[in-house]
C-alpha cells in the first residue's frame, strides 16, 4: 500500500469514527439505567443495559400517532419534491425561455435565507392560506408538507439539473426519429436515466421533513394528534430535570427510520447514469 494511500484511508476511518462516536453514545445512554447515565464516572460502556427507557417511550402516549405523522409528512414530501424537481429541471435543462438563468438564480437565493428567519413570516401566511384553503392552515399536517416542500424544491431542483443536463440530446433525437411522443421520451427514456439524482434529492427531503422542529412546533399548536415526534421529545424535557434516558431511546428510535430509508436506497445512490447506444 502506498503512502498516499495510507494517508487517505487513515483520515477516512478518523473521520468515520468522529462521525459515528455521537450515534455510538446517543444509543449507549439509551441503554443505560438512570443512576449510570447521570453519573460523575464516564465510561464507553455499561455493565448493566436496559430496555427500561425503549419501553417507556414506546409505551408512551400517542408515540405510534407521532411516527405515523412524521411518516406521512416525509413521504409526502419525499414523492411531491421528486416529481415537481424533475419536470422543473427538464424544463429548466430543455426548453430555452425569456428569464432562464434568472430562475435558476432565484434557486440558489432561496436556499441562502435562513430557515429562523423565514419562520414567522411563514406563520402568518400559512395562517391566511388556511383561512382559504382547508387542510394547510395552522395545527394541520398538510400545512407542514407545503413548507417543506417550498424549502425542499430549489435544491432538488438544481440538484435535478445537473442529472438531466447530463443525458445526451441525442437520445431524445433519437426517440423522436422513431415515433416516441414527448410523454414517452419523459418517463420511459429520461426518467429512468435520472434516478440517481431523484434518490439523492430524496434523501435530502426525507431528512430534512423528518428532523424538522421549527415548523412542527410553530405551525402545530393546539392540535396535539397533529404533532410529529421531533417536537414531541419535548415531554421528556422536564423543568427540574431532563429525563436523558427518554431522550436518548426516543432519538435512538428515531433514527431507525432514517437508516432504513437510506440503505433501501443506498444503491440507487452510487449508480451512475451508465450510457445508452442507439442501434
């Protein structure tokens, strides 16, 4: 092995491990009993796990509501962001039309404001969408799937476009020689070739509508069967001490969904476009 070599792989496994070290503990005090995880004494280990903290919080109350929700608003935003990105990104890619590059600029601005910023602006114009549109408005599940879908779509967008810019013309050109329609050229030609890049702007949405606090605890007031499990993990924040062990199996819990949603598409993620010959 060279030295070079060496170098890289020793700064991948440092790197790995810091990444990985806050994962390692959050699960480890998940499993550790009260006394252990507030003690003075701090060990990488515990000589006496537990389950007592996963059977609290999954016992507790409204947990499968919360997950459901969060479930539903992720995927919802997952699908949604996907479609709209690619037809945005092949419009943007293939059509030519007055005020191109300034939309595309428009993209990247939108993604320099700060989310903190933009959220009390955002409640009052949800708050006045509901007046007019029901299901969007305030303590409704819909209202957070607008959001972030709204935040999501720039970056699937202009992440979309670099995929579909790399599809040669010349298959379409090709398809239009043989009779194929602009439908057929769309999903059964490009779509397929781009699906890399929809699984990459998927991962993005999933985790940032999966994460999200600001939002849920803003826009979800009163309605509390409404509420999605990041800000449902305020329950176990209690004014004269934390219940860190809640904390830890809750966020343990999750991160389940997260990983799983990546390893089904993991391999979508590394494939490249290959290449296509006409005959």
């Amino acid at each position: 092995m060279s030295r070079s070599r060496l170098v890289a792989n020793t700064v991948a496994v440092v790197a790995a491990v810091v990444t990985l070290f806050p994962i390692y503990w959050m699960v480890l005090s998940a499993l550790k009993p009260a006394g252990e995880i507030q003690s003075l004494e701090v060990r990488p280990w515990t000589l006496a796990p537990t389950f007592e903290h996963f059977q609290r919080v999954l016992g507790g109350e409204n947990f499968s509501r919360y997950l459901l929700n969060s479930l539903g608003i992720a995927l919802t935003v997952v699908v949604l962001s996907a479609l709209v990105a690619f037809l945005a990104a092949v419009a943007v890619t293939r059509f030519h039309f007055r005020f191109r590059t300034t939309v595309l600029i428009m993209f990247l601005v939108a993604q320099m404001v700060p989310v903190e910023a933009l959220t009390i602006p955002l409640f009052f114009l949800i708050r006045d969408i509901g007046t007019a549109v029901p299901g969007v408005g305030l303590n409704t599940l819909g209202s957070l799937v607008l959001v972030h879908l709204a935040f999501s779509l720039p970056f699937a967008v202009w992440m979309m476009r670099g995929f579909v810019a790399a599809v040669p013309e010349a298959l379409e050109e090709a398809a239009m020689i043989d009779g194929a329609s602009r439908s057929v050229i769309l999903w059964r030609i490009l779509f397929p070739l781009v699906a890399p890049g929809l699984i990459a702007t998927s991962v993005f949405s999933f985790i940032a509508a999966w994460n999200d606090f600001i939002f849920a605890r803003t826009f979800i007031i009163s309605a509390k069967d409404n509420q999605t499990l990041p800000a449902a993990l305020l329950v176990f924040f209690k004014p004269d001490e934390n219940d860190w062990g809640g904390i830890m199996a809750a966020s343990t819990l999750m991160t389940i969904p997260v990983l799983i949603f990546f390893v089904a598409v993991q391999r979508r993620l590394v494939a490249g476009l290959g290449g296509a010959v006409k005959d």
